[in-house]
C-alpha cells in the first residue's frame, strides 16, 4: 500500500503493528485498556536531515523495518480509515530483526 502521505525532513511513517486480542489464559483485553502499540513497520522516509554543512544524513531505517518507538513520540494521522504516525528518526528506539 503506498500512502498519500510524504514525510518531509528527518521524518518517518510508520503504521502500527497489530497485536493479537487474546493473551495468556485466555483474556480478552478491551480497546480502551490497551496501550499505545511501540512495534511499527516503516511506510516511508521523509527527504532527511541535514547536517551543519548542508549533506543529507541518510537514514538508519528504510521501509519495511519493523521498528520500536518511544511510546509518547509522533504524531498520528489518520487517511482513508487507515492510522499512521509521523515520527522523527530520533524517536525510533530500535530496528526488531
């Protein structure tokens, strides 16, 4: 799926990873009792950011890594009844390999 959305900077798109309903013993968890999804897959990269000299640092993701964000970072939007979140590259914690 190819979003309408372009980063801009040292952003990143990125589209939760869903977890499964059930966990251990059976319980079911309601939505508004989940928190906050960290695991994210990377929908796209945004032009890069800049270092003092004016070169483009390149990214340390690229699209398609699942990655770990910081649980109170980005911004969500919300296109076609799909939710993304724009985040920067820094709130990115981890790459889940």
């Amino acid at each position: 799926m190819k979003p309408k959305i372009k980063p801009l900077g040292d952003r990143v798109l990125i589209k939760a990873v869903e977890e499964d309903e059930q966990v251990k013993g059976g319980i079911i968890i309601p939505d508004t009792a989940k928190e906050k999804p960290q695991e994210a897959e990377v929908i796209a990269l945004g032009t890069g950011k800049k270092d003092d000299d004016g070169n483009v640092i390149e990214f340390s993701v690229k699209v398609g890594d699942r990655v770990i964000v910081s649980k109170y970072g980005g911004t969500e939007v919300k296109l076609d009844d799909v939710t993304f979140t724009l985040v920067r590259e820094d709130d990115i914690l981890g790459i889940v390999e």
